[in-house]
C-alpha cells in the first residue's frame, strides 16, 4: 500500500482486519461529475459534464469496477468515457498495466502501477490503491474511486450532453427500496463473500459464509414468482451490483474463496436471470471469465501456489 505518497511492502489484499475478520477500506476520492459543474452530494464542484474528458481505469476481475462498465454500456456512454483494463494478475505492488491478453497500457498518464495514478492525485496518499477509477483528463486528477458514486453519477450526470439514453437506474419511486436493498445485498452477499475468503481464522469464515448463503436462498425465492429483474420489469443499480457478484461465483467464490454449499449453476432461478442480465446490450464485453480466475487465483494469500483452475469455462 502507499504510505505518504512512497510504496510500502508487497501488495496485501487487505488494508486492515478486525481480529480474523475482513475489513474494506473506505474509498478517499469522493468528487461528483455534475450537468453544471456544481458540487455533489460529497466533494468539491468543477467536474463538469463533457465528452472525452473523463477516462475509467478498471479491472475486468474486479466487480465494484465492472459495475461501473456495465453502466457506461447501459446508458450507452461509451463514446463519452473511455476505459483502460488493466492486468488481472496481482504483482507485488497491486495492479499494473499491459502484459496480459485483452488489457492496455496506460497511454493517458504513462503509468506502469496503478498505484501511480494515485500519487499523481495526491502525493501524499495513503491507503490501497483500487479500480475503479474515474479520471479527469482536463485536470489530471482522480474525481472518484467509489463504484457506488460512480454508478449513480452515469445515470444522470449525462443526461443534457448525450440526451437521453438507456433504462434510469434509480427511479425515483424505488429509491427508497433500491437503497435498502442494494445494503442487505452489499453486506450480505457483495462483501460478504470477501469476508468469507480472507477470513483468517474458522469463527470468521463461517460468521460471512452463513449470510452469503441466506441472501443467495432469499434472492432465488425472490425470482421464483418469474419475475425478470429484482424489482419486476424495470432493470436497476441493484441488479447490476448482484449481477456482478453472481457473475463471478463458480469461477472465483465458490473455489478461491471457499462459498461453497452449492453453485450458482444449482440455483435455478439466479443463475437464469444471471443469463438474462448477460444478454442485456453491451453487458456480455464486461465479462472476462479467463482475467477473473486469473485475477482471483493470483492472489498469493489465498492461492499461494498460483495454480488457475482449467474450469469453468463460461458463464
């Protein structure tokens, strides 16, 4: 991680833990793209909306980052934003660029590390350096790397330089039971698996596995009346962040993580809208079962020996 702006140790997956248990850093750069300019709900104003003067760096492996692809594709922003995947494989200073099938250099900003990028924000960071980030060529900073924000901000933001395009992520008339849901969802299943796989001792794996498996059985039983999305016809933020989670369960949780009671292949009604989400336009390009296994069996806490499963081969 950075300390002060200078690398310190090898990467770690982790920033912090409470005894064996897991702990996600809090994300530092809380800035809003707005229609005008004007502030958003955290940070400070001045992040206007334009074309091409906003860049996304992701990781294909990393759910919170392919959220915020899934949005760009969704509302259709892809001529607006432009995007670099990084390598999937963990090295000891975390996430790099170029090396690996289907990834890019960073030809904006001429990094090697990701964590370059954060330094150049802020040469004093501290803290880990993570995807997604959203940045701003005009200033060369980094306005947010909270996938949360970025999400909510792709919905909108946009709406008076592109028109509009694409389904409204939250609808004003579900927010209320979007936000409640995307927390249970978040806590239980999005984290949750993450608390189960880099628990370090047996009280706190099973204290996370339990609460991923009761979310998956309520979601199934929340599909089984036929509907198409979590909240009936009408697609939403929370059905991107389960989708994402959902989309990496055989190939990483299950095995490198140790979620294992079932599949999500077991669980007929998840894994056919899991089917349905991946046949929305544009989803299935951010989608990479190879840079998943390869992201996730790279990391050395868990899977020391670095061996990658041959399965599964698809979704």
């Amino acid at each position: 991680m950075l300390v002060n702006g200078k690398w310190k140790d090898n990467w770690q997956p982790v920033e912090d833990k409470d005894g064996g248990r897991f702990v996600r850093q809090t994300s530092s750069f809380r800035h809003w793209i707005t229609p005008d300019g004007s502030p958003g709900p955290t940070g400070d104003g001045g992040f206007n909306a334009e074309k091409d003067r906003y860049h996304l760096y992701v990781a294909l492996t990393c759910p919170w980052a392919c959220r915020t692809l899934m949005a760009r594709q969704l509302k259709q922003l892809n001529d607006l934003i432009s995007v670099t995947v990084v390598n999937p494989q963990m090295t000891d200073q975390g996430w790099r660029f170029g090396g690996y099938p289907g990834v890019g250099d960073d030809d904006l900003n001429g990094a090697y590390y990701l964590h370059e990028l954060y330094t150049r924000a802020d040469a004093k960071f501290t803290g880990r350096a993570t995807v997604p980030i959203l940045w701003d060529k005009k200033t060369g900073t980094i306005v947010n790397n909270e996938s949360a924000d970025i999400l909510r901000m792709l919905n909108t933001a946009f709406a008076d330089v592109a028109g509009a395009r694409g389904p409204d992520l939250y609808p004003a008339d579900l927010a209320t039971d979007i936000d409640a849901l995307n927390e249970r969802i978040y806590t239980q299943l999005n984290n949750g698996v993450y608390q189960a796989g880099f628990a370090t001792d047996q009280s706190a794996y099973e204290e996370a596995w339990h609460p991923v498996f009761a979310m998956l059985d309520e979601l199934e039983q929340r599909l089984s009346d036929g509907r198409t999305y979590l909240f009936g016809d009408r697609l939403t933020e929370t059905d991107l962040r389960l989708f994402v989670t959902l989309v990496r369960f055989d190939a990483a949780y299950h095995g490198a993580f140790k979620c294992n009671r079932n599949t999500l292949r077991e669980m007929p009604g998840l894994h056919g809208y899991l089917q349905r989400v991946l046949k929305l336009d544009g989803v299935a390009n951010t989608v990479n079962v190879e840079h998943i296994k390869a992201g996730y069996y790279s990391i050395k806490a868990i899977n020391p020996n670095g061996i990658v499963p041959l399965g599964p081969q698809e979704i």
